[in-house]
C-alpha cells in the first residue's frame, strides 16, 4: 500500500512538472493536458510505470509544438486562416497534385480518406477520381474546415465526399473500411502520431496503403521550415512503430517525398 501511495504522489508531481513546462513554452495548460491521463496512467497492477511516449522539451523550435515523439519535434497545426495558402494559385505547380493523383494507383470504386483534408485541395481531385462507386471521407479536426469542404461540395454537386470530424487521437475511420489513406503536409502536424496511425492501420481493408505527401527534410534547399519537413528514413521508423511497412519511394515531385505503406505481417 505504501508502494502504491509513493508511485501515485511521484506521478502527480511529475504531471505537475510537465503542466509547468508547457505553461513555459507558451502554449497554456489546455493544449497539453486533456490527453495526459493516457499517455501518464497512474500505476494500476503494477508500480512501474510505463515509458512516456512524448517528450516535452522547454527548449525547441519556435515553429514547433515544444513536444517530441521519437526524436522529432511536432510541429504547429494550421488553422482555418490557412486557407488562403492552401488554394494559392503557384500550389499547382509547386506541388503537382496531378503528379500525386496518378502515383496512388487509382481504378475507380475506392474508398480514400483525405487524412488532414483543410479545404479539400486534394480531396475533389480524388472524389473525380474514384468516381460516382467510390468515396471520399474527409477528415478534419476543425469545424471551420469541415464546413469549408461542405460549402465546395454542394457548390461543385459532388455527392461522393463525407466529412468527417476526426480528434487529435483519433480519425474516426471505419475499421476495415479504407482502401487508401492520404495525408499531404499533415502527418508532421498530429499531435498523437502514434494513435492516429494505429488507428489508420486498423482502418485499412486487405492490402490497403497509407500515402505520404512530405517536403524533404534531406533537402537543406527545400524553403520549408525544418519542423514541416520529414525525411523517408525516419517516417519509415515512425511507421514501423504502428505496423506499417514501406512499399515505395516516389521522388518525382520538385520538393516532396510521395511515401506508400501498407499493412506489416
């Protein structure tokens, strides 16, 4: 009983350490707390606690969150005030979203998910390419966004786009439901990497892909913060930690990495 009494006043002063260190960083109590009696469960069968999963660092990237999972440094959401950049006329060329549509492989009658959809850049060029049999769920943690891909879809009278409201630790993707996950520019924003990508693994139906859209980070070149960039050796390593294993490397794009998974044995 004593033990027990000891390891729980040890965890609560070291979650009270940690909510000092992200009011340091700026970022409010909030933004770090709600998930914290997950990630730092209080010893329930045992009074050895379990590594934590994220890192709070005092000291880190001003473009990032101040908070680490496996060495790298997550970095800032993109808010609703975003969607100007998002649309800007120059992502055509820069980004070549045809160039990604065609390298996913597409025949018609899938169900995609636009993982981190914004406004939908990419998620109507995937509902034209799946067709009136295929489906396009859009996810997206921000109401603003979802009401933005609403907005498009009843202007361009596409029917085979669902929005769906996802969490920071969970994408609400149908289990066994998914052909292919998309995720353009997000992936180094999630808060929890490791929930939602298990969660997307548990949403792949047989010999379903997960596809990255990644500015290289083994580009010093690239004009991209560093914290919004990820290179293939350590995207790899994050994926092999949920069960995802690499399929392909497409370098055709002028700055991005196209990075293909799928489901491990």
């Amino acid at each position: 009983m004593l033990n027990f009494l000891y390891c729980r006043v040890r965890s609560i002063r070291r979650l009270a350490l940690i909510a000092l260190g992200a009011l340091a960083l700026g970022g409010g109590f909030s933004a770090i707390v709600p998930a914290l009696p997950t990630l730092y469960p209080l010893p329930q069968d045992s009074v050895a606690e379990p590594p934590a999963r994220y890192e709070v660092r005092a000291i880190h990237d001003p473009n990032g969150t101040g908070r680490f999972y496996m060495g790298r440094e997550i970095a800032q959401v993109m808010g609703a005030g975003g969607i100007d950049w998002l649309e800007r006329p120059e992502r055509e060329e820069q980004e070549q979203p045809d160039v990604v549509i065609s390298a996913l492989g597409l025949r018609g009658g899938e169900v995609v998910a636009d993982l981190g959809a914004g406004s939908g850049y990419f998620t109507f060029r995937l509902a034209a390419r799946v067709g009136s049999t295929g489906k396009v769920l859009a996810v997206d943690i921000q109401d603003e966004m979802l009401e933005t891909l609403r907005r498009r879809a009843a202007t361009m009278g596409v029917t085979n786009v669902e929005e769906v409201k996802g969490a920071e630790s969970d994408p609400h993707l149908p289990a066994r439901g998914v052909d292919l996950v998309l995720l353009v520019d997000v992936y180094h924003e999630l808060a929890y990497p490791y929930e939602v990508m298990t969660k997307v693994r548990e949403s792949l139906r047989s010999g379903g892909r997960v596809v990255f859209v990644e500015y290289r980070k083994e580009d010093p070149n690239v004009p991209i913060k560093e914290v919004h960039k990820m290179s293939v050796e350590h995207l790899t390593k994050e994926m092999k930690a949920v069960g995802l294993v690499r399929l392909k490397v497409v370098e055709s794009l002028p700055s991005q990495h196209i990075v293909i998974f799928t489901k491990g044995e």
